[in-house]
C-alpha cells in the first residue's frame, strides 16, 4: 500500500508538534519527509519550500512592524493609563456587580481592540492585567473567567472582523490561500461565512461568566517586589496602599503622551483602511510617535527591535507554514488525497465538515497557531470541499473556523500564553488548569459546533 506523502508530512509535523519540538522544525523537517517520499529529492523540496518562503515574506514584515507599533504604543504610557483609571473606579465604588462587569466588558474590549484598532496583540496583557490582580482578588474573581475574557477577544476578533491580524488572518492568508487553491474569492465576505462561528464563540463566554465561574474564588493577596522579583504577602492596608499607588501611577502618565497614543492609532487604523495594508498602517502609526517625540530618535532602534522580538516567533512560524504548503501542492498527492477521503465519507457532507474541523483542532493544537495552519488545510480542504459540493462561503467557513479551532485551549498558542503571562505574576495561576483547560472547554466545543452548522446551512 502507497502511502500518501501529504498524509505523512502532516502526521509528522503534527506528532513532533505535539512531541514539543519546536514548530519551526517541525514543519520543515514534515515538508522535507512529504517531498522525499513523493519523490521530489532533496533540491525540488527545497526549491518548492524556498518559493512558498517568498509567499509569506509580506506577512512576516507586517507582523514585525505590528510589533514596534505595539512596543511604541506601550512605551507612551497608554496601557498603564487604562489600568490606572479601572482600579480609581474600583477604589471608589467597593465591590458592586456593576464595577465587575464593567471590568469584565473593559477587559473583552481591550482584548478586542488589541487586534485591530489597537493592533499590539498580548502586548497590553502584561501591562494591564498584573496591576489589576489585587482588585481582581479583593472582588474574589476566578482568574479563570478573566482567562476565559482575554482568550475570546483575542480569538473571535481576528477571525471575524477583517481589520489588523483579522485583515492578516482572513484576507492575506485565508482568502489568498483559498483562492489560489481554486475558489473564486472575488465575492465572499468573509465577516458573513465567519458569523455563526463567531456566535459560538460568544455562547462560549456567556457560558464562562455566567455559569462556569460565577462563584467566588479566593486567592491570597500577594504582589510582585519588582526590584528583589520576590513575592510578598500584603495586609489589607498595604493591599489599599497598593491600589491607590497604581491608579495614582496613571495619572503621573503625560497626558500629551496619552494624545499622542490615540492620534498615532487613529492614524494607524485610518490609513489601513484606506490602503488596505496594514503595512503601511503601523508604519504610518509608528512615525506618529517618532515625529511627535514620544519615542525619541535615540530610543528609536531599540524600541523598533524589541517590537521585532515580540513577534519574530509567529512571523517565523508563519513563513515556515507557507513553505510547508507549497511542498504539499508540489508532491501532486493532493488530489489521491481528497479523491480518498471522498470516497471515505460516501458523500456524506455532515460527516465530512466533522472530520475536517476535528482535523483542524488536532492540528492548530499541534502547532500553536492559527495563522499558521491556514495554508496547510486550504491546499487539502479546497479541493475536498469542491468535489463535496460545499457552496465557496460554506468552504471559507470550514476552513476559517477549522484554523481558529484549537487556538483557544493549546499550551502552544499565544492566546492561552499570554493571559497566563499576567495572571500568574504571583504565581497563583496555572497554565494548564487554569488558561488551556477551560479555554478548550468553552471556545473549541461550541466553535465544533458552530461552524458544523455554518458548513450545513451555508
């Protein structure tokens, strides 16, 4: 029995993902596999790898200015400004419901807009969230709902909203992706195939909030010593001193700076939206804070190299991801792959948008990125879904919710990371437990689910 090198290169990939083989390695040495055993030999697998390295070159160069973007935006003060202004209120107001919630819904919009109106990714978490820990404590809120907060933000925007990494993650890499596997993409909108996957997503946090961790949970009231990086155990006057040094804290913040922040992202925001690059959109908001003096000329390699650092990881992830696609469409063993699995499933398209969404689970867990995984199912998910009979948008649907699925809920990914980041600076927050179990549990069931019956009704 042949065994079919597209099959392989993934399996490989996947296990020496899941095996925590950096993923960088795992894909190339997955491509390199899938190409030897098709037959390619060493130099074609490369050639065809190199050219899909090309395809992702524009995406990595945006995520890097992305990056100084969100470094200049926290170098302005902004972040701590917010968090500031939160904890006055909370200082002010006790511990009403009403204070909770508005935290809860200021918590979910910053997540929001750290994707697209203020595209610095989980940049803002480290920033805001630690100094809002002894609040969080004080109103004995489970930090796994705020998990449960910031993941959906950070997931539910990009993969519905076509702006900042949404712009990246449905037109730059899934609509380019799909369209090159053979879908006209001229006329999708995608904010309608991605619409009842989105809503599952919601469902999703409902669930969080008021069912799953409604209950009070009590944490000791602990703080960071930035200067010994030791953790010491607060009264509740230091905990009151604390929280009034924080809010105090935001307003020693220049309020020209604060200007400045919100000019520079407004121009950001404004020019993507009339360029259509989000290129040009964080190098224009970038200049903003450079030509006002906000990040000085003699600060400004500095602040535009650790903007690189914070996301040269994905960018290589994603560069990689391309690469590995382009080997697969090379093999020619696509198409034994999906006249296969057609064949498997009978026709039976319910049976089949399972399986290609379970897939897609398995495989972003693996990897870590939903960015990333994209190429990889569009060139085998296109075809698939053509010989099936699944309309374009239903087809866009599939592939869309299969990339988000796992995002949510892998120890790998930046949106269970990140959140951790913050909430475990006392060390009362575990990764797994407390970000990546009930992450999966409450965004990867119900966008199964939701995007099952979006592939159904589409």
């Amino acid at each position: 029995m042949t065994i079919n090198a597209v099959l392989l290169a993934v399996v490989i990939m996947l296990g020496l993902s899941l095996a925590r083989v950096h993923v960088v390695l795992s894909l190339l040495i997955g491509a390199l596999a899938g190409g030897l055993i098709a037959g390619l030999g060493v130099t074609d697998t490369l050639a065809a790898f190199q050219e899909g390295i090309r395809n992702g070159a524009q995406i990595a160069l945006s995520y890097a200015l992305l990056g100084a973007f969100a470094v200049a935006i926290a170098h302005s003060g902004l972040p701590q400004s917010l968090a500031g202004a939160v904890i006055k209120r909370i200082d002010a107001g006790g511990t009403s419901g009403m204070i909770k919630y508005t935290l809860f819904a200021g918590l979910v919009m910053m997540s929001c807009f750290s994707q697209n109106l203020i595209p610095i990714h989980i940049a803002f978490i480290p920033l805001l969230v630690p100094p809002l820990l002894l609040a969080f404590n004080r109103m004995q809120i489970d930090r796994r709902l705020i998990a449960c907060l910031i993941t959906f933000g950070l997931v539910t925007t990009y993969m519905f909203i076509p702006y900042g990494f949404g712009d990246i993650y449905l037109n730059q890499i899934m609509l380019k992706n799909v369209g090159e596997a053979g879908i006209d993409v001229s006329n999708i909108s995608v904010t309608k195939a991605m619409a009842i996957p989105a809503l599952g997503m919601f469902v999703g946090l409902l669930t969080a909030v008021f069912i799953s961790y409604r209950k009070p949970r009590q944490y000791k009231q602990l703080a960071i010593d930035k200067e010994a990086h030791d953790v010491v155990i607060e009264s509740a006057a230091v905990e009151g001193d604390a929280l009034s040094k924080t809010a105090a804290a935001a307003q020693t913040q220049s309020k020209l700076k604060t200007l400045v922040a919100i000019v520079a992202i407004v121009t950001a925001f404004v020019v993507q939206l009339y360029t259509d690059s989000l290129l040009l959109g964080s190098m224009f908001g970038f200049g903003v804070f450079m030509a006002t003096g906000v990040v000085k000329w003699s600060e400004a390699d500095t602040v535009f190299n650790d903007g690189i650092k914070l996301m040269a990881m994905i960018g290589f992830i994603m560069i990689t991801a391309q690469g590995f696609a382009e080997v697969m469409k090379a093999t020619e063993q696509i198409q034994p792959l999906v006249d296969g699995a057609t064949a498997l499933f009978g026709g039976n398209k319910a049976m089949a948008a399972f399986i290609m969404l379970l897939l897609g689970l398995i495989v972003t867990m693996g990897i870590g990125s939903s960015f990333s995984t994209i190429p990889i199912l569009a060139a085998i998910y296109v075809p698939l879904c053509l010989s099936l009979g699944f309309s374009p948008l239903a087809t866009v649907a599939i592939i869309g919710t299969a990339g988000a699925l796992g995002d949510a809920g892998s120890p790998a990914s930046d949106s269970t990371l990140g959140p951790t980041s913050g909430l475990n600076v006392d060390g009362q927050h575990d990764h797994i437990k407390d970000s990546v179990v009930p992450t999966f549990i409450h965004y990867n069931i119900p966008l199964l689910a939701f995007g099952w019956i979006a592939a159904m009704v589409l």
